[in-house]
C-alpha cells in the first residue's frame, strides 16, 4: 500500500528533479508540472448522478425512481431501463494540510512544508483538472483555515494561496482539524491529509475512526525529510525543537539509533492505525519525486475504484 | 626572582578559562534546529581525542598569553642583595614634644596625649636615648637626655612618665615652631654628632591651626632628624571661641560704648548658634541681656557687645553654646584716657583767630582715649610752680621771664618736651636760655611771596606719620614769613625741615633728658597757613607721642606676654584672677608670669590707685581646625606619619622602597607583556588558519 512498495513501477528517470521542482516559485505552476502527463482520467467517480455525459442504462428493479426511467427505451422495447449518467462533480475531496512549525525543517533545500504544499497543490489541481470539488483545511496545534469543497478556478487559486501560507503554532494537534472536518463535511467524500505526524497518536485513531465511520474515503501522506528518518547529522550540537524551542545537547551518533528505533516505531503505530480503519497510508521523503506520489495515489484510487464497482455489480451498458 | 604585586599572580589561575572554553566549547559548539525533539535523547558531552589533540597548541599559547600576562602584572624583580638594615638594634635618640597648650584642654586631647607619650616612652629600649620637652609658648624640659643617661635604666620611663603625670595644659599660645627648632637642636647637639643611631622627634599634638610655625621658616633643618607626628585627635569637632577686637572700646552713637568681640567657629563645628553677653570674673553664667549671633561653620563674625551700664564689675565677656569651654570668655579692662597737659606759654588771648592759642586749643579736643588739657599762661609773668611741674609739653610763643625760662629748661632737662615757635625775633633770649645758651640770634625773614616746607626729614618720628607719598605733600602749606635762625649756632641741632629758601624750618635741640623743637615760623594765620592745613593736627599729636606721654598702659594682654608696669613706681604688689598676690620686686619695669586669663590689678606701695589690666588666652588657640602635615613638610620638616611602630615599619617601608627601585630599573614587565603580545598574535594567526580550514567541512549534515 505505501509508495515505497510501489514506485518502481514508474520509469524514475523521466521524473522531474524534486530540487528543480521545488525551485519552481510559483505553488500552481509546481502543481502543473506534476500533474503533467497524467491527465488519462484514471479514476472515475463512484458516484453515479444525472449530468451531462451517460454512461450505462440498468434495468429497472423496484424501488429505482421511475423519473429515472428512459421512456424512449421503453417504447422501443416495451422494458423498462433505467439511464445513468456520469456525474463528474460528485468528488468532494478535502485536503487537510498541516503547516505546524514542525514542518519547517529541512535539510536538502527545502522544507516539508514546501514540499507537503506542493503535495496538497499537486492533489487539488489534479483533482480540479478531473472536475471535482476541492476543499482545504490547515492545521498546526488549532485550525487555521478552512475552504469547503467548490468546483471553481478561482477557488482553486485560494486554495494555492492558503497552501502558501507560512508555517506556525508551537505544537501539531491532529485529532482536532479531522474532528472538524467530521462535523462539517456531511456528504461522503476525500479526505486526504498531509502532515509529518510529529505528534502522539492518542487522539489520532478515534478522529480517524470517525472520518471512516462517515464513509468518507482517507488517505493518509506522511511527509519526512531524509534527515529525519535516519538522524543524519556528523556534529554533536544543541537540538533546538522547532515548535517548542526546547533545546537538548544531542550526539547523533549515539542518539541515531535510539532514535530511529523510537520513529520507526511511532510510524508503525500510524501505519496500523490506517491498515486497522482501511486508511490509505503512504510515507513519502522529501527527496522522492512527487510524480511518484500521484502515481501511488492514483494507482490506489483505481484499484479501489475496481473494487467498489466489483462491490457494486455493475449490469454493464446497454445498447442503445 | 619576587614580585612587586603578587596579588596580580592570582590572575594566573585564568589559564583554567581557556582550558574550560575549549570544553565548553566542544559541548555548546552551535544549534541546530529540529522539526521535534520528540524521538531525541539528550547526549551526555562527548569529547573524542582527536579534537582535544586538533587544539592543543591553540589552548597551550592562549594559557601562555594569560600566565604572561598575569606574571608581568605581578611586576616581577630579581633580588638584589640588600645590606642588613643599620638601624636596627642601634641606639637611638628620641625627643618626645608633648603640647601644653591651652588647646589641649580640651576635652580628652591631654589624657590621650599623655597616654601616647607614656606609650612611646614604654616603647624605648635600654640603649635608646630619650628627651621629654612639654611646649606651648615655650619649652619646658620635663626630662632631658642628661637626665635619661645619670637615671638607671629601670627607673627612667617611671620617671619620665610621673613628670608627664605632673604636668597639665596651661593657657598659652603654640609655638610649635620654636618648640621643634628647640628638639632639632637637643638632637643635633655637639654631644651627640656622633651617634649612629637614628634621631627622631616624636610630636604628641593636637595639631591646631593655630600653631604657630614662624621660627621654622628660617631654621634650615638638621639632615637625619625625623619628625613623627603622632596627633592626638578631639573627640568633638564642635569649638567656638571668642577674641577681643583690638581697639573695640569705641562707642557706638546710639548705645552708647560697646566692645566688639570676635566669636570664631571651628570648621568642623556643628553649633552655630551662640550667645554673647557681660559677665563676672568668677561667675559661670551670663548676667543681663545677651546677644544672640549666628556663626556658620569656618566663619567668623565680629559683634558689638553693649557695655553694662547697671551692674558695675562686668568684665568678662562670655560665650554660650559652645561644647568646649576653654576659649569662651575674654576679660576686657577698659582702656583708660591718658592725661597729657600743655602748658601754652604766650601772651594771646584764646578767643582771638588770629593767635597760635586759638588753633592749638581747637586741634586738641578730649577724646575718649586722650584728655589734653591745654593750660594757658601769659609768658611774661611769673609762671605758677605748681603748672610747670604737671606739664608734660611746652608750647612757647613769646619771650619767657628768666626765671620762666629756668623754670621751663628745668623740666625739659628731666625729660620733657617743648615746644617753641616764636611769633617774633624778639623771643630769641628765650631761646637761648632755655637751649643754655648765651646768646643767639634769629632775624625775621618775609620772602617775596611765600615760603614753602622743603627736605622734610621723615625718618624723624615726627613727620613719620607723613612718610608715606599720599601724605608727603607740604607743598600746600605757604609761609608768608619765618624766623631766620642759623643752626650751625645752635649745638646739637638737627634740622628736620626746611624752607625753599634753605634757611631752618623745623629743629630739634636735645636738652638734657628732653628736647626742644624749634618752628621758625607760627601756625596762626599771620604767620602761615599750617594751622589750617590737614597736617597740623597730625604734627600736634606726632609731638606729644614724641614726648612719650601720649600712650595710655596698656589695659589688656595675652597669655604669657610681657606687661610693662614702667609708669609705676616703689614696691608693686600683683594681685591675681585666682585671689593671689605677689610681691614684685621694687624697679620692676613688667610682669612676665601672666599664667593664665582672667583681671590682674597691681598697686604700687605708695597707694596711688591700682592699676588694672586683663590678660587673655592667644586667639590663635581657638583655631582648632587640624593642621596639615603638609604645611610642617613644606618647612622642610621631614614628617613620618606615626601609625606604627616605627623601626621595624621604617625597614620594611626602606625594603619597599627597594623593591620598587630594582623593579622600575630592571623592567621585567615590559619584555612580559610584548612576550605575552607575541604569543596572541601567534594565537590569532594560528585560531584563523584553523577556522579557515575546519570550516567548509563544519555544520553541515552528512
């Protein structure tokens, strides 16, 4: 399920440099440039409404509403059929970002939060580009901003612009921006949320349970930065907490392994949590190639895709 | 090798703050911001041995750098041999001043004076020679170096010190110039320009202002004699005393006669509220009105006390509100007018302007300080006895009787003075009998215009008055006609003046014990315009100074001065403020032994009436303030400030001395701290190049 299992699937060479992408000013056109290339509608919505483009006719079984019925078909066929369309606009998907100080560490150039914005762009601009609503909701230890999910271009821009905020707050509360998306988004939707998870667990799990209990769709990204995952630091120095501002005299030598074992083990416990509430789960570095994170997200969301219509028994089209 | 500040060397302990920096700085080297300390242990400091070896030479020059530093602040010196002190162990010859004066009758100076004179007494050793003078006007020797050397070793400091017992403050000035010249030169005797050992005078003062230090200004002082001051200080800083203002019996229009007293405050007092008023010899309080005066602090301020009116025998003047009595009172006699009779010889009337008697009469009124009684009788009668003998001054103006005349001579030859001015020639008979001569002869002289006054003698005490350029100017006076007289005939004759023309104005002829001065020429108009000029009546009063009589006794005096009795005659009996009376020997012209302030009266044996005068403390005593050591060094008196024990304090300050000089000539210093600079700038050089190269590869993650 994790990217990393994933990604070799995808020819790694032809990807854009995540350094070059990040040296891309401008969050939208960071965005674009990921989702270049991946406009082959590769996921459909689950949602079957009365729009514009038909997709299938059913046979009408009691209980179907007769408004539904193609009256044509039956005078054709004397059967009754139900005409479905494809209802592009039914995705409500909702981008929770963290921008918590913590965020704001990196080591390679650029900082998680530049990188998990550019993340949480790529998603809402690809999502838009399929017709979806898209909505967002930034978090550090209280909510910071909160954009119900539209169909709008110019909605789209204010999401980049919250996207582009800088980071701040001095702790990472995420049992709270899951809470309240739990409270205000009532239809069934996307929730994707983008953080490092540097906070504890506790609340987590119950928030979590209750998004899946709404039937809301979560997929989970967990962004580090590769000096964090392996304490990669030659010099013994004072380690200042990003948040809180703490200070600890640390020699990542001797603390490396402790250390990993610890964040490894707080990861795990993420991990379970997702695979227990059949949460989408994936831990992306921020050296990897974004592209590679759409593909993961993609590929996920069609193989549920598959799924959900193998659930459905779809009758299949008709002829017409 | 020693050091001249070794306290500095403490400084070398700051070679451990490099050697801690260094630590430190291992541990606290930088920080490095993390996204959460959540997953993170705090390290124990690490050092790894490869970078305690990486500075170890950076670490070693900046210790070096300190520890020269701190070495060369020490102010290091190579010892040199020092002679052994020659002093020590030696003889020496000490002369302990102790002050009498009144000053040190305040409360608790002498207690503790005699306390640190016995101190250094006790302090001598047997080989030592010790001299014990008490001083105030002048010095007594209470025990004298003959006296130290004939009196066994164990009995001396007992006796010196029951001599000292013996003695207390009197009431008389300081005169610690002539006291220290007295012990420089007991010091500096004959006798003792052999002795090796160390002179020193030993000072045990309170060290008033008002010492007195004239006697020292031209005394060149002996080389090798010390002068330790050991002050005794006041336990109150608070004094304020009183002074009589010389000539202060004038009268005031209003008030009638007032005394004017002084009232001084000490600049350390911290009264300046006083009260002034009349009062008995013997009584502690102020009888009547008093009169309140305000003295801030350092000041002084003279007031008018009015004389008692009511209650006759007020003749201490006191002062109220002061912490120390000592100088609070001052006996005031007042000065009584001396009596001076002129006899006028001539044949005027009083009341005509145009005769020398009028003017005489009126440029010699009473004063309260001079009665003048001007008698006059006409020159050609007989002269009564009786007049003759009281006069004290002979005024002539026309021919005298020959009996007159003898008369006249006969006072003059015992001592008097006589004046003759001659209206005419014709007067010259008189002249010449009273000078004894045979015959002398004047003419008359009228000169065209006038005659004027012309080489003045002013050293005669007669134009003295007039010396000065403001006054010399005679110029003013025109003689319209004058006496000629030829002073070669006139044996004895000094001419003090004389006319333009060159011819004699003014003689002087002694005659026996007294004189005769001769003015060729009269003061009334007819004659000249002196009698109103403004140097006439100085001239009139110049005369009867000359004579001698015009100075009353003197009525008031200081503690230990001289009071001439010379008016008075036979056996004199003294009495004192205390109630007793001396018996002074007959011919004795003064009283020298005026022990302390307070009224004398003396009555000669032949009952004429006592003669009294009052005898204060010196004002000079009630200027407590402290001297200054310095004004003693500026003497040329090399002082020592007498804290310590002086011989082993003197060594030690002399090893001092030596120190200094080895370490100000051989300056170790100096190479130490350009040693000390090297080894920074190579600290420096060193530090840079070592950050320069460590530098790319630090702070960066792997």
């Amino acid at each position: 399920m994790t990217a990393t299992a994933s990604n070799s699937s995808l020819p790694s060479a032809s990807l854009i440099s995540t350094q070059a992408l990040m040296g891309i000013r401008n969050l939208e056109l960071r965005a674009r440039a990921v989702v270049e290339g991946f406009w082959s509608g590769l996921h459909r919505s689950p949602y079957h409404g009365f729009s514009v483009e038909f997709t299938e006719y059913r046979q009408y079984t009691p209980g179907d509403d007769p408004r539904h019925l193609d009256w044509r078909v039956f005078a054709r066929s004397d059967r009754y059929f139900i005409k479905k369309f494809e209802d592009e606009t039914n995705l409500r998907c909702h981008l929770v970002a963290d921008q918590s100080r913590s965020m704001d560490f990196g080591s390679i150039g650029h900082t998680k939060a530049r990188y998990a914005a550019t993340l949480a762009a790529t998603l809402a601009y690809f999502l838009h580009l399929q017709g979806d609503a898209v909505g967002l909701l930034t978090f550090d230890e209280r909510i910071r901003d909160y954009l119900p999910a539209r169909h709008r271009s110019s909605h789209l821009r204010q999401i980049m612009l919250a996207l582009e905020k800088p980071v701040g707050g001095a702790a990472t509360d995420l049992a709270a921006p899951l809470r309240r998306i739990t409270e205000l988004v009532r239809k069934r939707g996307l929730v994707a949320l983008v953080s490092d998870f540097f906070a504890p667990l506790e609340g987590l799990e119950r928030s979590l349970t209750d998004l899946a209990a709404c039937r809301h769709e979560v997929v989970v990204f967990q962004v580090l930065d590769p000096a964090e995952l392996g304490l990669v630091f030659d010099q013994a120095s004072i380690f200042r907490d990003a948040e809180t501002g703490r200070t600890l005299y640390v020699d990542p030598a001797a603390a490396r392994k402790s250390y990993v074992e610890k964040l490894e083990a707080h990861c795990a416990e993420l991990h379970r949590i997702c695979d227990k509430l059949g949460i989408a789960y994936h831990r992306l570095a921020t050296d990897q190639p974004l592209e590679l994170a759409l593909f993961d997200f993609l590929q996920q969301r069609m193989h549920r895709g598959t799924n959900a219509r193998a659930v459905a028994g779809s009758p299949g089209n008709l002829p017409a | 090798m020693s050091f001249l500040a070794p306290f500095f060397l403490l400084g070398g302990l700051a070679v451990a703050l490099p050697v801690v920096f260094h630590l430190v700085r291992r541990t606290t080297r930088e920080q490095t911001l993390f996204s959460s300390l959540m997953f993170l242990q705090p390290s124990p400091p690490r050092l790894t041995r490869k970078s305690r070896l990486e500075h170890l030479l950076l670490l070693l020059l900046r210790c070096l750098a300190l520890a020269l530093l701190a070495v060369g602040f020490a102010r290091p010196f190579l010892k040199q041999s020092v002679p052994p002190d020659d002093h020590r162990g030696v003889a020496r010859r000490i002369v302990v001043l102790v002050d009498t004066s009144a000053s040190m009758r305040r409360e608790g100076l002498w207690a503790a004076a005699r306390g640190q004179a016995e101190a250094a007494l006790r302090q001598a050793g047997p080989a030592d020679q010790v001299e014990l003078l008490a001083f105030d006007r002048g010095v007594t020797p209470l025990f004298s170096f003959d006296e130290w050397k004939t009196t066994p070793a164990g009995d001396r400091v007992a006796q010196a010190v029951g001599r000292l017992a013996a003695t207390s403050p009197g009431w008389s000035s300081t005169q610690l110039g002539h006291a220290l010249v007295r012990a420089a030169e007991d010091l500096a005797g004959p006798d003792d320009a052999g002795q090796p050992g160390p002179r020193e005078i030993l000072l045990i003062s309170d060290l008033q202002e008002g010492s007195r230090l004239e006697a020292l200004q031209a005394y060149e002082w002996p080389k090798g004699i010390q002068l330790r001051v050991d002050p005794v200080k006041a336990s109150k800083t608070s004094n304020a005393g009183l002074q009589l203002v010389t000539g202060s019996d004038d009268a005031d229009r209003d008030a009638g006669p007032v005394t004017r007293v002084r009232v001084v405050n000490a600049p350390g007092s911290k009264r300046e509220q006083f009260q002034v008023g009349w009062t008995r010899p013997d009584a502690p309080e102020i009888i009547g009105a008093t009169v309140e005066v305000y003295v801030p602090p350092g000041q002084s301020r003279i007031v008018s006390v009015p004389a008692p009116t009511h209650a006759p025998g007020l003749s201490k003047i006191m002062l109220r509100g002061d912490d120390d009595p000592f100088d609070d009172s001052v006996f005031v006699v007042p000065t009584e007018a001396a009596r001076t009779s002129i006899l006028y010889l001539g044949d005027d009337d009083a009341t005509d302007t145009h005769q020398p008697l009028f003017f005489l009469r009126r440029a010699l009124p009473a004063t309260r300080r001079q009665a003048i009684q001007v008698t006059a009788r006409i020159s050609s009668s007989t002269l009564p006895a009786n007049d003759v003998d009281s006069a004290d001054l002979f005024v002539i103006t026309d021919p005298l009787t020959d009996a007159g005349a003898d008369a006249v001579r006969k006072r003059i030859l015992v001592g008097k003075t006589a004046l003759f001015a001659p209206k005419s020639s014709a007067s010259a008979t008189t002249l010449a009998r009273l000078l004894g001569l045979p015959s002398l002869a004047m003419g008359e002289t009228k000169p065209e215009k006038y005659a004027m006054l012309a080489e003045i003698d002013f050293r005669h005490p007669l134009f003295a008055p007039f010396a000065d350029p403001r006054f010399s100017d005679f110029t003013k006076i025109h003689f319209w006609r004058h006496r000629q007289l030829d002073a070669a005939a006139v044996p004895g004759a000094r001419i003090l003046a004389k006319f333009d023309s060159g011819s004699p104005a003014v003689l002087e002829v002694p005659a026996g014990k007294g004189r005769v001065m001769v003015l060729t020429s009269g003061w009334q108009p007819e004659d000249s315009q002196l009698a109103l000029s403004s140097k006439f009546v100085p001239l009139l009063y110049s005369l009867i100074e000359l004579g001698g009589d015009g100075a009353a006794p003197a009525t008031q005096a200081t503690v230990g001065d001289r009071v001439p009795l010379a008016a008075m005659s036979g056996a004199l009996t003294l009495r004192m403020p205390d109630g007793t009376s001396v018996t002074l020997p007959s011919g004795a012209t003064d009283f020298t032994t005026t022990a302390g302030p307070g009224i004398y009266s003396v009555a000669s044996a032949t009952g004429s009436a006592p003669r009294r005068f009052a005898v204060n403390l010196d004002p000079a005593e009630t200027r407590t303030a402290p001297l200054s050591e310095d004004d003693l060094a500026r003497l040329g008196v090399p002082v020592t400030h007498a804290a310590q024990p002086d011989a082993v304090r003197s060594s030690e300050k002399k090893l001092v001395l030596q120190s200094l000089e080895a370490e100000s000539r051989q300056k170790i210093w100096r190479s130490l701290l350009i040693a000390a600079l090297a080894v920074l700038a190579a600290e420096s050089a060193l530090a840079g190049w070592t950050a320069r190269r460590t530098m790319p590869t630090e702070g960066t993650p792997a």
